[in-house]
C-alpha cells in the first residue's frame, strides 16, 4: 500500500471501501458527458451501466487512487499487476471529474501511478483506452498498439484502443 502524496494542488491517497460512494458517483456522472461524443448511443446504452461503476476489488487493491482537492473527489484510478508477466502492470478504471479537466488531475494521477508501479519492479504499462482518452494517453507517454473489442459482462463489446508505456529508460 502506498502513503499519500501531494502535489502542490492535490492530495493522491489509496482509496478504501469507504470512498466507493464518491468514485461510484464519480464515474456515473462523468463518463456519460465524455464518452458521448466518440461512441453511438447503441453502445453508451447497454456499456455505461456497467463501465460506470466502481469495482470493489480495485477500491480495496492498495493501487487504486483517489485525488482530492480540499476533500472533494476529482479524480480516481489505479494500476494492477499483470497474473502472467509480473513485469507487465495495467491502468485501470481512470476518470477526472469534467468540470476539473485540464487541471493536471489526470496527470498527477497518472505519475502517481508510474512511480508506485515502477518501484513495485514494473517495467511496462498498459490501458485499454477508451477512444476519448487516447489523447491523454498519448500525452503521458503511452503509444497506440491497435484497437481492442474488450468483452463486459454479459457479452456487451466496447470498443477500446490498446495502448503501452515503458516505466524505465532504454539501456543506452
């Protein structure tokens, strides 16, 4: 589990079972005004009751985050290990509140997680992004690798852009 840490606008913490109110609410209201513009509805309709959604297990992961300014939930995301490659990390479930963008939120959040990843022993970075944040993916350092179907529960297809970053330096 990582401490926090701040940066000069934001608290960055470990979320816990306490905070899945707050992201819940986060992810419901947000990812419906941003997602709109780059998917139809027919896919919004049956994806968003499900993408919208806090998820236990990464709440209580220790790599799941949520930033804060003065107290109030801006933003949240986190990492997990890859079960195969133990060097392969992934960006999971990120979300800045759109009335907050473009303040480094998603940033901040994102260094966070490189650092706590890469002192873990990670060495690359996955997301499986959606088509709204692969500017801010590429922003970060990720590249594009191909567009992904990602299956949801009950067969519900999203379409996805895979994207990778390294977290350290080529050798020279």
């Amino acid at each position: 589990m990582s401490t926090p840490s701040a940066t000069d606008e934001f608290t960055i913490r470990p979320t816990t079972l306490a905070d899945m109110a707050a992201v819940d609410a986060l992810l419901a209201r947000t990812y419906p005004k941003l997602l709109k513009a780059d998917y139809p509805p027919s896919v919004l309709v049956t994806a968003l009751p499900i993408i919208s959604r806090a998820r236990p297990e990464l709440i209580t992961s220790g790599t799941y985050y949520v930033v804060e300014d003065r107290d109030v939930i801006l933003g949240a995301g986190g990492w997990t290990r890859d079960r195969a490659n133990p060097g392969l990390g992934h960006i999971r479930h990120v979300v800045t509140d759109d009335r907050a963008l473009r303040r480094g939120i998603g940033r901040a959040l994102m260094q966070h997680c490189f650092d706590v990843a890469r002192a873990a022993g990670i060495t690359w970075m996955e997301c499986w992004a959606t088509r709204t944040a692969v500017t801010f993916y590429e922003a970060v350092g990720f590249q594009t690798v191909r567009p992904i179907d990602v299956t949801l529960q009950g067969g519900i297809v999203f379409p996805s852009i895979r994207m990778l970053r390294p977290l350290v330096d080529p050798p020279s």
